[in-house]
C-alpha cells in the first residue's frame, strides 16, 4: 500500500471519529434544549418523567420503587425546553438527576424526616408583626399562632402542602409549598377593608395594641402557657415578669398564690391585683381578690399584665394593685381535638427534729416545772432517774417502760395525689368559629384529709354577619369543693396542734388532755398558748373527723358584637353577668375526756357575688404616610352585689367570732354579721387617643373618668389620667446606629389609679343578741355591731416610670429596665372604735406611703437552629416601700395579745414591713468580758438582750423593743432556660427572694409545749429562757427566708410519626420545687399565712401549709 493511499484511509478515519465525537456532543447539547409538550401542566413525577422518555433522543431511567413518584408537581407552562422541565421536577421533588448522553437517570436523595418552615407574620403596609395569627396546614391538624414578635415554626414531613394564615380583620392567605428543606417564609397580610376588623393586633396584645409603647406592658403567650404542666394559672406568672412578686403561700390545693405588683399597694385594704378574663372583671371583695380559681389553664391564649398606673389608669378606681388580663382560646381554624391526661404526686419530706416519748418524758420529768423542785437544782437527765423519780408515773406501765411512742409528723403528712383530664374541640363549622373545652382536676393534698376538686367547662363560637358585623358568645362554668385546705386567718390548725401533740398522747390521752401546768410558757392569755394547753380535739378527730369546706359554682356569659361602619371607624359592645354562689362550712367533732366536754361546733354561711358589666366602644384607627392614629372611647357601667347569710349554727358565740378563731374561714362574710348585702355600681367614661410619627416617636393619653355608689352612702366621683412618652432611637437616621441594632426605646410615663375594694362595712352592721330574760320573759333585739365610715374615698395610686428597650440581632438579645416612684396615698387604715362607742372597728383614709423600685430583664437566644434552640430569660427586681405620712403623726402599733405574734409598727419614714421586737444575740455566757462590762446588753435566764432603755437599766421595759427584722424582700429574680433539640424540649425555672425574715410560730410552739429536741439542751443547761415571754417576743424565732428554688423543670417529647397519621402524642416529665436552697428550718421558706393587712401577711409561719415537692407525668394527644 503506498504512502498516498496509507495517508487518504487515515485522514478519512480522523473525519469520521471527529464527525462522531461532534454528532455525539451536539445530541447531548439538542436533548437538554428540546422543547416538550406535556399533556397537563399539574402531573406526578412518574407521568412527567415518562411524556419525558417519549422523546426521540431521550432516555429516562428511574427505580419503579422510588417515593418521589407519586407526588404532585406543577409546571409553569405546558409547552418548555427539556432542561426546564428537568429543572423544575428537581425543585419541586426531592430527586437527583444525572445526565449522560442520551440517558437521563433520576433518583431519589436521602431527606430528612421533618423540615421546618418559619418566619414571620407581618402587616402587609405597615410591616409591623402580627401577634396571635393563626397558621395551620390545610386538610392537618397542624396549627400555631405566632408569638409576640409576629414569629412561627412548623414542623413537618417532606412534601407539598398548603398553608393557610387567618387573622380577624385580614385577608386569608393560602400559599403552596413545597416542603423538602428548611424554608423561611415572610407572610404579608393585607387589611380586609370591607370586612371586620374587631381585633387589629399589630405588635402587642388585644385591646392594648396601642397602649404598649411607652409603658410598661408585658404578655405570656399560649406557647408558654401550654408547656407548663400546672392547673392554677396564677402559677404561669411565677417568675417571668420582674415586678411580679407571686409568693405561693400555701401548698394546700386549689388557688393559694399572692401577687403583688410593684410591692404592696395598701396596708388594710388589699393589694391584690384586678383580674379581667376575656373583659370580665374579677373584683376585689372586703379586700381579698375572687381570684381565677375557676378558669382552666388549658383554655388560656395569652396573659397580659399592667405593672404601671398609667396603663392601669383604664380601670380607675379597681386597678391601683395593677392588672392582669386574660385571653382565653377562640378556636377557628381546621377541626381538632386535644386530649391530655396528666398524673402526678406530692411529698415533704422536711421534718422538725421532735422527742420520742422516752426522752420527751425523762426531760419534761427532769424539769419538772409543775413543783419547779428539780429544775432549780439542774440534775442531769437519766434513764433511772425518769423511772424511778418520774412526777408523771401514768406515763410507765407497771415495769417502768415507756408507754409507746409517736412522731405525729408522719401522721400528718401524706402522699398527695393530682389527677387531671382535658379534653378539647376546636374549629369551624358552618362558618362557625367554635371552642369547647371540658377539664376535670383532682389533688388530695399532702395534709391528711385535705382535697380539691374542680370540674369545668368552656364554650366560645364567634360568627361572621354580613362583611361589617360578627357575634361571639363565650360561657364559663365551674364548679369547686375544696376541703380542709383554706387559707384560714392564722395558719393551719391541723398543722400547729399536729405537730405539738405529746409522743405518747395516745397511751395515755387523758394523762396529756390538760396540760397547762407543765408547758414551758403557760400565760394562757395568749391564744396560742390557749390552744396548746387545751388539746380538745384528739388527735383521730384533728386529722380525720374536722371539715372545712368551701364549694364554689361559677356561671359566666360574656356577649360581644362589632360592627365597622368604615375603613376607621368602629362600634363594640360587651355584655357580661357573672353569677358566683359560696358555702362556707367549718365543723370542729366533739370530744370527750376525763377532763371536759367540748361540745361540737358547725357553722355554714351561704354567700352570693353576682356581677353585671356593659361595655360600648368607638374606635378610630387610621395610618396615612408617616402619620398613625388610633383612639376610642368607651362607656362601662359595671355593678356588683355580695349577699351572705348564715343559714346554720351550732355552739358558736357569733358575736365572739375572730380572725384568729378556728371555726372562721378567710374570705367568708360571716365575721361581718349575720346576714348582709351590699351593692355597687361604678360608671366609667374613658377616652384614650394614641399618635404616632413614623413608628418611630409615641404619644399616648388615657382619661378615666370614674362615679363610685356604694351602699346607700358612698357616692364619689374621681378622675385617672395618665400620658406616655416613646422613642425609638433606632430609627433615627441621625444617629446612625448599626443595622444590628434592631431597636431601641425609652420611654417615661406617669398615670394615676385607684384602689377600692367591694366593702361590706360601707352600710352599719347588725347583729341579733343572744336571748335577754327579764321578769320571766325572753327577749331579741338587733344592734349595731361595727359602724361605717360613709366618707371612705378610693385610695390612690400616683406612679411615674423611666423605662428602656434595647433589641440587638434582629432581636436575639433583649435588655430592658425600669425605675419607677410610686405614692400611694388617701391609704385605708383601721382603726379601733372606742368601747363607750360600741367597741369594734372601722376604717379611715389617713395615710401615705412612697415606693419605689428597679426592674430589670435580659433574654438571649444563643442558639435558634432547625434541630437546636435556646432561649434564656433572667429577671431582676427590687422594691423600697416607707410610710411617708400618717395624718396625726402618730406611730400605729399593731401589738398582740397572743405570743407568738411578733409586733409590728407602721410609723412615719419607717419601712413598711418591719418587725418589732427584742434583740437577742445570744447566751450571756458567750459574751466577753468587754462586752459585758459596756453595759449595752442585759441577762435574762441565761440569755442576752441588747438594751435600748437607758432610764430602766436592770429590767427589760417595752422600749427596749427594736426594729429586729422585715418582712418583705429586698429583691427577687427569676431565671428561665427552654431548650429544643429536635423532638425534645426542656424547661428549667429558678425562682429567688432573697432579704425576707418570717417569724417561726411553728417551732417556737414546740419549744412551748416542749417536743422539739433542742428543749433538752435548754433543760441540760439549766437556761429557763423558754419558759419566760422576752424569748418568743425576741428575734430568737425570727429567720431569714431567703431562697433560691428550682420551681418548675419539664421534658417534653413529641413523637415524630402520627398514629394512623391521624393522631399526634406528646410526653411531659416534669417536676416542682425539686431543689431549694435555704437557711430556713420551717417545712418551707415560701409558704406563709394569711392575716388582716398586708404587711404581716408574709411575716409569719403559723401553721403554714408547705408547698410540697411534685413529679407528674402527662399524655397529650392532638387529632
């Protein structure tokens, strides 16, 4: 072959392969440019992948069992190139597609079971967030609202869905998605201009969407209520807003929280704060809150309160204490049901160190205080000697041996119990929005034969009535029986006379019935020391055989309609009644000893507080270019009646009925008389107009004008105002603040309110005197027991507040504080009736006190992932209340007959709270010689005294007294932890009050009676201190109460996978004060007992009901 012919065969192989390299890359190039017709332009994946293969010079090569096959996709158009189409089944399934030449394969990545979608929900114009939007899954059950900052998060399975956002007065959204990766998604709503517009939240709470800048208003979300596992709402405030002081003073069942805002706010009159649940108001009844017992948490939306007078200045003269207000759930949305099944139980394990009856009896026979023969010489305390030299032989048997042996603390206590069911119904039918919720709730308390029960229900439908008008109706019912754990005046008798019964009190109960002749301390003039020498009810009868009860059944019916009558304007109407029937009961058995016959003892006092509220709305809101303005004006007529009767009595002296006696109950009419009622009718004309200039400065006014009839004498009329101040530096271009920034406010207000209880003292009380015989014949007259004070006028709160915000990465990190002043003046003081009077009491404005306080708070979100969060709140608050003025000068001192009452004094620029008493610093025998020779202490049975009274050197006088402590704290804080890892989510809440000395009643009684263990040291020691009244009026039983406690901390799992797809479960592992950290020797540092004024309320533990430590489980289920 030649050279020419060997050189054409290679040139024509090189044309040849570069031909076919080329056809091969430009049919690559043509397929992923061909066009193609599909037949639909909404097809699965499968049918748009086989259109695809039934091109000419394409294949497509997928798995038969691939997932992604069967899901839904939507072209843009019917007719596209091969590339998009391609394209756009890859962003809308969860697929990989691999090209090779000719061959397209498709197959399926690896997803995660859930991704998230989140973001926020905004006004669409004003693109401010809005609060309580609701977002659900169209066609699911999957439903959120969004939080304060207008944010939401939905958690879900891979796939396409729809999603729907509502929110009243807004246009419905419905948007697509396609759910294979995280997505953050920003809603914009727009303003359904011809639709109603009842609830226009942009950025704060229902109602006070205006109110919020410039004054201190916070909010707890349906979030955070629903994650708690408790059933008294008061609960979810325990520390999460600074100011809020919520002491649980009782561990008894039912509703035992106290909440002072920004301190106390009067010294006879009440400082519990005004309730108002969906617009109903809660009142104040002769100075003690109704409370919200009643309401179901579960049924809870939000909770709003109202720390300063100028925002609390809407309800005049009942909002002086501050506001809470709450939201209850209004259903809406695609139909579900939530039921939720919770268990939990209850333990103190915290005991008094108190005798066996061995060395109770060998130390109580050593003493021997009824000859004072073996005390004086001090011999030491011997088994032998107890045997053979005992003054109390019924207390051996015929060898000598101790007659058996008891620590009543283990009979006292108990295991407590809670079981609770809830079950839930929300939706729409008809064009019916709807809500019905049924819960029952029982806990047998940790007290031996203490329980609560509680059945309620609640139902809320709201319509839409043309495109201008909507209806809703709401009902509340309940009904409550609460035994043998009221908050009595005094403490807890079964609590006091439990722990104080004798070891072997029951081997010998006649031996142990009088006993005032061997008590340490036995000046029976001091009640307390009464009721110890007196054991009249046995031990089986105090722990099983007494009952005081209180059942409670509550009927509410709120009614509202709105109707806009333009783009601004706007009509609102509330109507609500409130029907609320009370029986008291209190049964003490009776007994029979050696000694005496206590008859038995009942009373029952039937009690009826029924409420009626109107309220007429109209409101204008408009926003023009920088400009926004929004006002209303509103009239309440609101009236209230409390009617009491008692309707059975069996061995009670009524006229001799006391706080302190044991068959009163706290909150019954009965100490007021015998029958009585009382009606009061306050009508209210408010104006409120707020402006703002670009969302970046605020202005704000309120004007309360209020008329208060009371009674037939009490007829006042008084006038609330209150201005706020807002700027937001942040959005001032001159400043150039970084962009991570996100806000920052100042603000100061300044407001006024009142505080005025429903009193049943503003009429003359009349009581029927016991039978009167004269020559033969029995008479019956009615008199006048306690007078009225027909000039009381409301007391008045006068507050101003310096306030900042400061929101940094997009609100990742928020600091806030607040100093406020407060002058609480025209404050109620009792005040007692002279004898040639009539005797008694009554009530006069004639005091002024100043407060003021720092609050503090700091939230951080370090971690916000898909799979991870973290969420940190601390608070901070401290408070200084004095009495700056008292009408005459005088010092009031509050001084009781009992001994283990501690005195108290309320004088001009004194702290309010203080405690009076003697200093004792100790045993004479540990001071030196230095200080024994100053002069400044004095030596009483072995123990030393500071001396004030100079004039009476060598005795101890009354004005040797001292401020020796105080009641209040100097501050609490509070801090707060919620972590989320995927399914996973915990809750941790410490909770501080630090500075706050409470007198020990409890074991001071048992050095009385002489059960606690260290009366044998004193006995050993030859110190006779404890059987002399300077110990107990001293600061030996006055305690610091500061704590630190771990109150709540929660799990929570939620299963991924839905039973049948239907139904979705949630666990909850929680516990209740499961550490605390104090020097307290009490059962608990937080507990405490009611009194007649608010100073001394948290001063004493008497008896107080610990609050136990709790573990409860629960099962939620959503279908």
């Amino acid at each position: 072959m030649t050279p020419m012919i060997n050189f054409r065969i290679i040139l024509t192989a090189g044309i040849l392969l570069q031909f076919c390299f080329l056809s091969s890359a430009n049919g690559t190039i043509n397929l992923q440019n061909s066009t193609i017709e599909f037949s639909n332009n909404k097809l699965t994946v499968k049918q748009a992948l086989d259109e695809l293969n039934k091109l000419r010079d394409i294949s497509i090569f997928y798995g038969s069992k691939e997932k992604f096959l069967n899901l839904h996709i939507e072209f843009s158009s019917r007719s596209m190139t091969v590339q998009k189409a391609l394209d756009e089944i890859k962003s809308q399934a969860p697929v990989l597609i691999v090209f090779n030449k000719d061959h397209v394969i498709v197959k399926g990545k690896e997803i995660s079971e859930h991704f998230s979608i989140y973001g926020t929900v905004k006004d669409a114009a004003l693109k401010d967030p809005l609060i309580g939007a609701m977002i659900y899954i169209k066609e699911a059950a999957n439903g959120v609202t969004t939080d304060l900052e207008g944010k939401y998060s939905l958690s879900l399975q891979p796939g396409k869905y729809q999603l729907v956002c509502r929110f009243l007065g807004y246009k419905e959204r419905k948007i697509n998605i396609d759910l294979f990766q995280d997505q953050n998604l920003e809603i914009l709503m727009e303003v359904a201009q011809n639709l109603i517009n009842e609830v226009r939240i942009t950025g704060n709470v229902t109602d006070l969407r205006s109110l919020e800048k410039g004054r201190s208003i916070e909010t707890i979300q349906s979030k955070v209520v629903n994650q708690l596992n408790t059933n008294d709402v008061n609960d979810v405030l325990v520390g999460r807003i600074a100011g809020v002081w919520t002491t649980k003073v009782s561990g008894a069942p039912g509703d035992h929280n106290r909440i002072r805002i920004r301190g106390i706010s009067s010294i006879f009159g009440s400082s519990d704060p005004l309730y108002v649940v969906d617009g109903v108001i809660i009142p104040v009844v002769n100075f003690k809150t109704l409370g919200i017992s009643d309401l179901n948490t579960h049924d809870v939306n939000n909770i709003t309160v109202l720390k300063d007078a100028s925002s609390s200045a809407l309800y005049g003269c009942m909002g002086g204490n501050g506001v809470v207000i709450i939201e209850t759930k209004k259903g809406g949305g695609k139909t579900s049901f939530d039921f939720s099944i919770k268990k939990g139980f209850q333990a103190c394990k915290k005991r008094y160190d108190l005798m066996n009856a061995e060395t109770f009896l060998s130390t109580l026979d050593s003493s021997d205080l009824k000859f004072q023969t073996k005390y004086h010489v001090g011999e030491w305390i011997s088994s032998d000697h107890a045997v053979h030299f005992a003054t109390y032989p019924l207390y051996k048997d015929a060898d000598g041996n101790t007659l058996g042996s008891e620590d009543f603390q283990d009979e006292l206590f108990q295991t407590g119990e809670i079981n609770e069911y809830q079950l839930s119904g929300q939706g729409r039918l008809r064009k019916i929005d709807y809500y019905l919720s049924g819960n029952h709730y029982n806990h047998k308390g940790i007290i031996t034969n203490s329980s609560y029960n509680k059945y309620s229900f609640t139902g809320n439908i709201s319509k839409v009535v043309g495109d201008k008008m909507s209806i809703r109706a709401l009902y509340k019912g309940s009904h409550q029986e609460n035994k043998n754990n009221l908050d009595n005046y005094m403490g807890n008798n079964v609590i006091f006379k439990g722990i104080n019964l004798e070891p072997a009190y029951r081997s010998t109960p006649d031996s142990f019935f009088i006993k005032s002749d061997r008590l340490y301390y036995n000046d029976l003039s001091s009640p307390s020391v009464a009721s110890l020498a007196k054991m009249t009810v046995k031990p089986d009868s105090l722990f099983y055989s007494q009952k005081k009860s209180k059942i409670e059944n509550l009927n509410s019916v709120n009614l509202v309609g709105f109707y806009r009558l333009n783009e601004a304007f706007s009509l609102r109407s509330t109507f609500s009644v409130s029907l609320r029937d009370i029986t008291y009961s209190s049964f003490i058995p009776a007994t029979d000893t050696l000694y005496s016959i206590n008859n038995l003892k009942f009373l029952s006092s039937k009690e009826n507080i029924n409420i009626i509220n109107q309220e007429y709305d109209l409101s204008y809101d408009k926003q023009w270019q920088n400009h926004g303005l929004n006002a209303f004006i509103r009239y309440r007529n609101y009236n209230d009646n409390v009617y009491w009767k008692i309707d059975s009595i069996a061995n009670v002296e009524l006229d001799g009925i006391s706080l302190e006696n044991d068959i009163y109950l706290k909150g019954s009419q009965a100490i007021y008389g015998e029958h009585g009622s009382v009606i009061r009718s306050i009508n209210s004309a408010i104006f409120n107009i707020n402006y703002n200039y670009k969302k970046k400065y605020f202005i704000s006014l309120i004007n309360n004008y209020d008329k208060l009839k009371e009674g037939a004498y009490v007829s006042k009329g008084n006038l609330y105002s209150s201005i706020a101040l807002n700027w937001d530096l942040a959005k001032e271009g001159i400043l150039h603040f970084p962009d991570w920034i996100s806000a920052f406010n100042l603000y100061v207000n300044r407001g006024q309110s009142g505080n005025y209880p429903l009193n049943s003292l503003s009429n003359d009380l009349y009581s029927t005197s016991s039978s009167y015989v004269s020559f033969d014949e029995k008479a019956r007259a009615s008199y006048i027991s306690t007078l009225a004070n027909h000039y009381l006028v409301p007391e008045k709160v006068t507050e101003t507040n310096y306030g900042s915000e400061l929101a940094l990465f997009n609100h990742r990190v928020i600091l806030s504080a607040d100093y406020y002043q407060k002058i609480n003046s025209d404050l109620l003081i009792q005040r007692n009736t002279p004898l040639y009077y009539g005797g008694g009491f009554f009530y006069q404005n004639i005091g002024e006190m100043k407060n003021s306080g720092l609050e503090l708070s700091l939230e951080l979100t370090p971690v916000k992932t898909r799979n991870c969060y973290w969420n940190t709140k601390a608070g901070f608050s401290t408070n200084n209340q004095y009495i700056s003025k008292l009408s005459d000068g005088a010092t009031i001192n509050f001084n009781s007959l009992d001994i283990l009452i501690p005195d108290f004094i309320v004088t001009e620029n004194e702290t309010l709270g203080s405690l009076s008493g003697y200093n004792c610093i100790g045993k004479w025998s540990d001071l030196s010689k230095l200080e024994i020779a100053s002069k400044k202490y004095f030596n009483k049975y072995g123990f030393a005294y500071l001396k004030n009274d100079t004039l009476n050197p060598k005795r101890l006088t009354p004005k040797d007294k001292t401020i020796i402590g105080n009641s209040l704290p100097d501050f609490t804080f509070n801090w707060l932890n919620d972590f989320e890892f995927k399914n996973f989510s915990c809750e941790m809440l410490w909770y501080g009050v630090i500075g706050a000395d409470k007198y020990n009643a409890t074991k001071a009684s048992t050095f009385i009676t002489g059960t606690n263990s260290e009366v044998r040291d004193f006995v050993i020691k030859k110190y006779r201190s404890f059987s002399d009244p300077t110990i107990y009026e001293s600061n030996y039983f006055l305690e610091d109460a500061s704590f630190i406690r771990l109150k709540t901390l929660s799990f929570t799992y939620t299963q991924p996978r839905k039973i049948a797809s239907v139904i979705g479960l949630q666990y909850t592992l929680s516990f209740e004060n499961l550490v605390t950290l104090t020097h307290y020797t009490g059962y608990d540092p937080e507990a405490t007992i009611y009194t007649n004024n608010n100073f001394t309320d948290n001063a004493m533990d008497r008896g107080a009901y610990p609050n136990a430590q709790g573990v409860y489980f629960s099962i939620h289920m959503t279908f």
